[in-house]
C-alpha cells in the first residue's frame, strides 16, 4: 500500500525514483547484486522493519548494505520504520537493528 500510494503521489513530479524488489529486481540477475545495486545508487534507503522482515534473510541482507552503505557515506541515507509492534524480544538477535 505505501509502495502504491508513493508511486501515484511523486512518479509524475518525478521526486522518487522508487525500487522495490518483486518489482524493479532483474530476474535472472544474482540476488546480491541487485540488492547492492539497488543500495548504492539510491540517495535514500527505507527499510520497514516488522517480524517478517526480522525473519526474511534476504531483507536482513539489503539491511546490512544499506547500513553500510550510510557508515561508509556519513550521509544519513537509511531511514528505519518499524511496522507493527516489535518487543525487545524480536529484537535480541538483531543488535544492529536495535541501535
């Protein structure tokens, strides 16, 4: 719903440039390549942080090249949103995401 809403809201005014995996990924491509790809040609990363995401290795993965990629540009490109509620507890493993 938020991909839709800011894909109909800032397309035409040509503020976004939105990518999103199921959509924007090259099939066929490997997976880590068009996740750095994805990383380090956007000027801004948003990860929605919910229990699947804490259980999807693959979300896990883009999260730790955008945290990267924010420590290695100093430019505060990684913006977190947690969806949901989310205890300390889903939490514990996740010390990067905790900070």
């Amino acid at each position: 719903a938020l991909l839709k809403h800011l894909d109909v809201q800032y397309h035409s005014q040509n503020r976004f440039n939105l990518c999103f995996e199921e959509r924007d990924f090259m099939p066929g491509e490997n997976h880590i390549a068009n996740i750095q790809d994805a990383v380090w040609s956007s000027r801004k990363i948003v990860c929605l942080v919910s229990r699947h995401f804490l259980r999807d290795g693959w979300c896990l993965e883009a999260f730790s090249y955008a945290q990267s990629r924010c420590l290695a540009d100093l430019n505060g490109a990684l913006i977190m949103v947690v969806v949901g509620s989310l205890s300390q507890f889903h939490l514990m493993r996740h010390q990067s995401i905790r900070g």
